[in-house]
C-alpha cells in the first residue's frame, strides 16, 4: 500500500476517537495506523478478524476498519461478531475494486460504509470521521436508553419527597464547583443518576463523563483501566492504551464503588487528586489531566477507614462534598409514582394496554420495605405488566412476598361470634402481623386503608384483651 502525501512526524493530541484496524498485509496496518493517529484518533492493529476479537474488548474502539477479504474469519464474519461485543462501535469495510458487490452486501447486512483499494486519503478521512460521529451518536442513544431504565423521566429524577427535593438541590448546587463529590447509598437507589445529573449541571457538560465500576476489575487491570498502559507493560498490552483518566480529560471520571479499590490503587489515585498527574502502567511519562472525580459507595466508608481498609487521607480528598441518597423505604411517598413511570414504560415495551394499579396494590407496594430500592420496584412492575391479563395490575400479579395471606392459624376467640366481632378481629389479627402497617393490612384484607383507619378509631373506646390489639408504633405515616 502506498504512503499518502503529508504523513510526517507524529503529533501528540487529544484523541479524536479509537480506531481498530484489521487488514492481514502488515504494511497496509502499519500504513493506516500512522495515518489516522497522524490525523488525530488512537488506533490498534489486528492481523485478522480473530485477532481484532481478542482487542475489542480491551480497546474499546469506536471504529472498526476492516479489509473484507482475509483468511480465517473475513470482514462480514467480524462485523456481525462487533455487533455483539459492541453494539455501538461502527463498522466501515475495505475492498479491493473487483470485490465490490461483496462490499455491499456488507453494507446491507449492517457496514456503515465501504471504501475501495487503493484508498483515497480524503475519502478515507471523511468516512472515518463521520463514522467515529455515528459511534458515539450511537453510544450516546444507548446511555439515554439506559438511563430511561433507572427512575428517571425526561432527564429528571422522580420524586417529589422532601429529602429528593433538598438532595437534588445539593446537587445541582456542587455542580457549579470543582469539588469533588462522593455519593451514598444503598445498592439500586440510583447513585449513577446523581452523578450524570451533577455533570449535566456543569460547565464541564460539553465534556465526556466516563465511568468506572471499581469492584468487577482485579487490581492489575483496574490500574491499567484507571491510568493506561504503555505497549509491553504486561502479557497481551500490544500497544499503547489510555485509562479512563485520560479519556475524561476536560470533563468528569465517575467511579462506582469506590471503596473497593485495592490500597496500592488508591495510593496513585490519592497521586492524581493532589497533582492531576500520573504514569501510564509500564511508562515513565508524565501526563497531566484536568479532570473532575465523583465517587459512590453502597459501604461505609469512614468504616473502611477504621478497619484499615481505605486510606483516610483518600477518604478527606473524595468527601468533600457528600451527597447521600435515601433508601426507597424512606421516601414511601414517591413510590406511587415510580410505579406509575415504570408501568407506562413496561406496558409500552410488550405492547400492552395497563390502564393503571388497584388500590389494594399500590397499598401493599406502599407498605413493602423494598431491600432492593428503585430497582427491585422497577423489576416489580415489569414482572407484574408481563403478567397483567386486564386492564389493572392487581394485587395477584405482585410477587407472593409483597402480598402476604391473612393469618389463618386460629379461629375467632368466640364460637358464633357476630360479623362486626370477626371483622374486628380479622382486622386486628392482621394488623399485628402487618406491625401496624393500615395500608398493608388493608391490601391483604382486600378493603381501603380508610376504612381500616375508621374501624381502628371505632376500636379506640374499646379494650379488647391484650393479645389481640397490635402495637401501632410502625403505622403508616403516609396513609
């Protein structure tokens, strides 16, 4: 392959995006990867489609250029295993001018576009361009589309409970600052939401935000993913690779549990916080970022910190603003409407018409303690409009767990005893198991949490024989 005009010494910039480049003629990789880092993008080589396989993953690209013939697994063949690993990188084919027809039915079948040889430079750059432009596009679709799976509507966290209120007003108000900001909560309350509204509210808005899930790496390739690797710094590094650091650079790194970086890691991470420099694993260069760090937890930190299992000095440097999301559990009142948004959603997506909740249903998700939070009710609802064959959900296509059966172990107290007597009791019996709870009570008995509150009051000049009267301290405060 012949060397395009103005291909000079390499230039250090900012990557304009990641390019795999897969052609089984190793000057035409070698020709193409100076060309494109030249122009500005990082780029990997790959010697044939098997081999681009084992660095997708690793790399990450946002492009994959390959030649359409090669032996083994040829261009089609990885394009369609791209689309697996990674749905959103695009995929532009290489062809010589006698293949053409083969070109397009790559296309067809899912290419972005096709180039012939040999290449022209300015069609080679515009096309790559332009794909790096749709990757990203793409990417970015896929993240709004996750997101739409948390409790969020239009970009909008839902939840109108006064401790949302104060917390999403903290949040916007840090997102002005440079300070960095840990996030708390227990495990599906929606950390990662808080985190994208605080970038979204910055003026670093316009800039990446990459994220980090510090507990599904070992403690090697998390360095790597954090700091990057130079070419030979460990097995299989063919190359050079930037960390997550760099990627963010300009903009925001969120890293989810954090508390599970090992205490080597946290040492260069304490670094990089107090200088905004690091080495690259394997490297001697210093590079030099400007980056802002949001963390979250589900852990205790300061606990960690006790137990000598996280550095107090990184825990000062990551805590100086906290923001800390309740447990779904102690915004009750925002349950109704997390559940209306997802069974909109749901319904949607099966092609279903659920009109809406019974009463008695929203009363036992009201009253169920949600361990899981946000995302244990949004599993909830999908399972219930998966199951829904009418026009309501009702309180049968709730998990068993949700509803439990009204207690049966023993008779009324009285043989013959009168109606009014045995709804007092059934009332009552089922009010103690429910440890006061009206609006659960109310659903397993299949009557309103208002007229349960109106028979209790109707009780209240009564003195029933102490075993059978609840202890009412955990009632409902919503109802």
């Amino acid at each position: 392959m012949r060397r395009w005009a103005g291909c000079g010494k390499r230039r250090a910039v900012r990557s304009r995006g990641r390019i795999l480049i897969v052609d089984d003629e190793a000057n035409a990789r070698a020709a193409l990867s100076e060309i494109l880092h030249d122009e500005g993008y990082a780029t990997e080589v790959a010697a044939d489609g098997f081999k681009a396989l084992g660095k997708i993953a690793d790399f990450g690209p946002d492009v994959v250029l390959t030649d359409l013939k090669m032996p083994g697994l040829d261009g089609i063949g990885l394009m369609q295993k791209v689309r697996e690993l990674a749905p959103t990188a695009t995929v532009v084919v290489m062809t010589a001018f006698g293949t053409i027809p083969n070109a397009v039915e790559a296309v067809q079948k899912g290419a972005y576009h096709y180039l012939t040889k040999p290449l022209n430079f300015q069609d080679l750059a515009l096309v790559i361009e332009r794909a790096v432009e749709r990757a990203r596009l793409l990417a970015e679709n896929a993240r709004l589309r996750d997101k739409l799976r948390g409790h969020s509507v239009d970009g909008e966290i839902v939840g109108s409970h006064p401790k949302m209120v104060e917390l999403l007003r903290m949040a916007e108000q840090v997102a002005q600052s440079r300070a960095t900001v840990l996030i708390l909560g227990e495990t599906g309350t929606g950390k990662e939401l808080i985190a994208e509204l605080v970038h979204r509210s910055s003026p670093r808005k316009t800039k990446p935000l990459v994220r980090l899930n510090c507990a599904a790496l070992s403690e090697s390739l998390l360095e790597s993913e954090l700091f990057g690797h130079e070419r030979g710094a460990f097995t299989g590094a063919v190359g050079r690779r930037e960390g997550r650091f760099e990627q963010a650079d300009g903009g925001t790194l969120f890293l989810d549990e954090v508390s599970e970086i090992p205490m080597p890691t946290q040492v260069k991470l304490l670094r990089v916080l107090q200088e905004r420099a690091f080495e690259r694993v394997g490297g001697n260069e210093t590079v030099h970022v400007d980056v802002r760090i949001l963390s979250a937890s589900n852990r205790d930190l300061r606990a960690r910190v006790q137990q000598g299992l996280f550095r107090e000095d990184l825990f000062y440097r990551l805590n100086v603003v906290t923001l800390e999301l309740p447990a779904l559990r102690e915004r009750a009142s925002d349950i109704a409407e997390l559940a209306t948004f997802f069974l909109k959603r749901y319904a949607k997506e099966n092609h279903k018409t659920v009109e809406g909740m019974s009463d008695e249903t929203l009363a036992a998700l009201g009253a169920y303690a949600w361990p899981g939070n946000v995302r244990e009710l949004e599993n909830v609802i999908e399972r219930a409009v998966v199951l829904c064959d009418g026009a309501r959900i009702e309180t049968k296509h709730l998990p068993s767990h949700l509803v439990p059966s009204a207690p049966r172990d023993q008779a009324p107290p009285i043989p013959g005893a009168t109606i009014a007597e045995l709804e007092r009791y059934a009332i009552l019996k089922t009010l103690e198991t429910c440890h006061g709870s009206t609006s659960r009570a109310a659903a397993i008995l299949g009557i309103s949490p208002r007229k349960v509150q109106y028979k209790l009051r109707e009780y209240s000049g009564e003195a029933p024989p102490s075993s059978s009267l609840p202890s009412f301290g955990r009632g409902d405060e919503e109802t």
